[in-house]
C-alpha cells in the first residue's frame, strides 16, 4: 500500500480559491500603479525630448544675432511659396539634434514613414510644437523700400518674463493638410484635446483667429491629465491642462480678443505684445 509522508497533503478547492483571489485582488490594486510609472516614464522621455528641442532653439538663436527662429516661412515676395520651398521651425533647427526622433513624445502617435523635418506635409505628425505665435507667416529676403518684406521675427530680449513664455508645448498631431487636419508642429492654448475635425476636439473661446497653415495648433494633455511646456528661458515643466488653457476674466476689457490667451491659472504667456495682461 502506497503511503504519503507525514505532515504533506494537497490544496483544498477553498485554499486555492482564496490564494487566486488574493492574487487577483493585488494585480487590480498594482496593475494602475504600474501603468502610472509607465507613463510617468514616458512624460520624463518627452520632457528630455522637449528639452533638447530647447537648446536646439536657443543655439539657433545664439548663432543668428539673438533672434529665434520663424515658426513658419509660407510667404514669398511675390505670394505664397510653393509647397517644396514651404519651411517649419523643426528643419531650421535641425542642425542642432542629433536625433530628429526628439520631435515626438512617445505617448504620441507616430508616422508610417521616416519624418522629413523639411517636408512640409510632415509637419503635421510632430507631438512637440513650437509657439504659433512666433513670427508665424514671414519671408526671408527684401526687395521693397526699407526691407518691408523681410521676415520679422522676434529677438530673445523682446521676450518678457522668459521663465513664462512658452517656447513649446505637446500637440495633437497626425496627417498634415491635404490629407489630414492636424497640425502638430504649431501649439496654441486655445485649442486642446484632438486634431481639427476629431470628436476629441475642443476650442475654448470661440471666434479667435484660425490660421491657414497653423489650423488652431490644439494641446494635448498626454500625461495624468497634464502635459510638458518648455519655457523660454530653457527649462521644462509639466502643468495640468486647466492651469494653461485660457479663463479670462469677465472684465478683461482687452482691445484684441486674442489677448485674452495669456489670461490662464498657470500665468504663462504666449504673445509677445499684450497690453491687456500686466
């Protein structure tokens, strides 16, 4: 007769029962922390992202008399350039990144090609955009009678408070115009949540100007609810997205609705000129 040794016997059904419902108990409470370090992983590479991306512009700027690079050149002296001569602010800077892959948070969608940061139509894929309202029309050159034409783009001294103003900001990004509504490489706090178009989509005051090459440039909030902003003095830090959109006040009284960007909880600014903000 086979016997077992003393002291050695097989599970019960309830034993197992409860030892599965334990682990099952730990991985609902563990399995959301897990996601959350992920993602705070993923909003540490987009914020050195974003940060690289920085230098990158102000080494652009140290090299060309202290004057920061157009957000877009779509303009000639004769009308609109032709789409392969069209330029956005990630091809000027190129020279100085190493890795064009800086472009883009990882927690953001990715193209189905190889980016081409001089390809006009790609600039709607990239997830970090510059400040739409910096120099965001201009031309290079100057034919007319005191340089009328010539691109105006502002120096890094007309910049107040750089620790406020925003050099770059995560955006909704995908397909460029003509395929798509996205556009990416421009950011602008009075749109957030999805491209032009997607059911995401959400303006918040209504009736500011939209730009033909610049669409509405919508943040998006990636991260827990926030997303990264790198400030014009270099550093990069992440705001929850109702500390940036704006919320003007009732009486703000400003003599160009489009002041009333800057009125927001985190005090940061996008315009270069606003009488209306002190």
């Amino acid at each position: 007769m086979m016997r077992y040794s003393r002291g050695i016997r097989g599970f019960t059904l309830i034993e197992l029962l409860v030892v599965i419902a334990i682990i099952a108990i730990l991985a609902a409470i563990l399995f959301p922390v897990f996601a959350q370090a992920r993602e705070k992983g993923r909003q540490s590479t987009c914020a050195s992202n974003q940060n690289q991306l920085g230098k990158a512009v102000l080494m652009y700027a140290a090299d060309h008399e202290n004057v920061l690079p157009p957000n877009r050149i779509v303009l000639g002296p004769t009308g609109g350039l032709p789409d392969e001569q069209r330029k956005f602010w990630a091809g000027l800077v190129q020279p100085y990144v190493k890795n064009k892959d800086v472009v883009f948070c990882p927690s953001g969608k990715k193209p189905p090609f190889e980016i081409d940061l001089n390809n006009w139509f790609h600039r709607g894929w990239l997830s970090i955009g510059y400040n739409a309202h910096i120099a965001g029309w201009y031309w290079i050159g100057g034919g007319l009678p005191g340089g009328a034409e010539t691109i105006m783009v502002p120096s890094l001294s007309w910049i107040r408070s750089p620790a406020q103003f925003v050099m770059l900001a995560e955006t909704a990004n995908g397909n460029a115009p003509p395929q798509g509504n996205c556009f990416g490489s421009s950011a602008d706090n009075n749109a957030y949540g999805g491209c032009e178009g997607e059911p995401t989509f959400r303006m918040v005051i209504q009736g500011l100007a939209r730009s033909g090459t610049v669409g509405y440039s919508p943040i998006l909030a990636r991260h827990m609810g926030g997303l990264n902003i790198t400030l014009m003095d270099g550093h990069t830090k992440w705001f929850k997205l109702e500390a940036v959109v704006p919320s003007p006040p009732r009486n703000a009284n400003c003599s160009n609705p489009e002041e009333l960007r800057d009125f927001n909880a985190a005090n940061l600014r996008w315009l270069i000129w606003n009488n209306c903000v002190r």
